[in-house]
C-alpha cells in the first residue's frame, strides 16, 4: 500500500526536449555538469563556444521552420 501511496502521489516529470526547436543547432556540452543548449542559427554560430571544452555542436533533432508544416508521407503514387 505504501509503494502503490508513493507513486500515486508523484508528480509526472516533463520529457526532455532540445529547446523550442526555435533554433536549428544546439551545443551539448559533456562532463559533470552536462547541459544541452538549443539557441544557435547555424554551426558557425555554435562553434566558438564548444572549442576547448568537452562540448559538440549537433542539429536539433526538434527544429521546426517557422511556416513549415509537416510534410505528409502518405504515398500518392499509381499502386
């Protein structure tokens, strides 16, 4: 009864996501203290902050064009 108490009563944890996918490139940064930081433009802009860390800059897997809407894959072809 007590486990079942417990997890009734914990709160639901948000899913990490890379940003507002706002931005096309984030700057994952490793080590103790490792953090994901999605505010770039493009890799050049990122770069200068991950050189002479433990940090890389990566594309945002969440990044939305503003505009764009989600293409369809339903295939059209002739079957």
């Amino acid at each position: 009864m007590l486990v079942l108490g417990a997890l009734l009563a914990a709160e639901p944890v948000a899913a990490q996501t890379y940003g507002s996918g706002a931005f096309p490139v984030c700057l994952q940064v490793f080590g103790l203290n490792p953090s994901m930081d999605c505010s770039y433009g493009s890799i050049a802009q990122c770069r200068p902050m991950a050189a002479g860390r433990s940090a890389q800059c990566i594309a945002n897997p969440y990044y939305a064009p503003a505009g764009r809407g989600v293409r369809s894959r339903h295939y059209r072809g002739a079957y």
